[in-house]
C-alpha cells in the first residue's frame, strides 16, 4: 500500500510537552503512520506546508497494556515526529497555535507599595 502525504501526517499533537518545544525551540510534534520513515515525513510536511524541514526525529512509543471489564487488551502503538524547519520558515495550522499565543501571560506591572 502506497502511503501519500495525507496518511503520513495524521493530526498534530498538542500536550504541555510539545508545546514547550514549540515556543522555545519552535518545534512542531505530528502523529504519523506507523510505518513512515523521516525521509517520508519530511517530504510530506514539505508538499503539505510548502516549508523546509531542517531535521525530522521520530519516537516510536510501544501501546500500553489496558484492561476494559476485567478483559485485557493492548492500546495501538504510537508514532511521533518532531519536526525543526529552516530558519524564517513556519506552519500555519489555523486555530491551533492562537489558543497557545492567547494564552501566554502577559507582562503585569507590579505597583510598588509601602
């Protein structure tokens, strides 16, 4: 089965984690299939965003043994890939980095008192 660019990257994950990466290393983290490689994942974010990726990493991360009325079953395994793009380059993903600009804290002046 021939994977194209929309199987590869299935959705962007955003956790306390990855989203630290993103504002201080403006790393993006994206599930993606189980079976892509970095060459792949790199060429799909490429076509997808029109960016260029400087460096992919891939964390394969084992599913977890569950147990659902008294009956045990193992999660799906997971793939991840954090992706660094060249400088001057980034993703638009509307909606989904608003919310983590919107909620930065702003700077809060302090009155001084006696």
């Amino acid at each position: 089965m021939e994977l194209t660019r929309f199987d590869i990257i299935k959705r962007p994950l955003i956790t306390t984690k990855t989203v630290d990466l993103y504002k201080k290393l403006g790393q993006y983290t994206f599930e993606v299939h189980i079976n892509a490689n970095k060459p792949m994942v790199k060429d799909a974010v490429e076509k997808l965003w029109n960016v260029k990726v400087d460096k992919v990493r891939i964390v394969k991360l084992g599913g977890k043994l569950k147990s659902f009325n008294r009956r045990p079953y193992k999660a799906s395994d997971l793939k991840k890939a954090i992706i660094t793009l060249v400088k001057g380059h980034k993703i638009e993903i509307p909606g989904l980095f608003e919310e983590i600009k919107a909620q930065q804290p702003q700077e809060q002046h302090v009155a001084e008192g006696n």
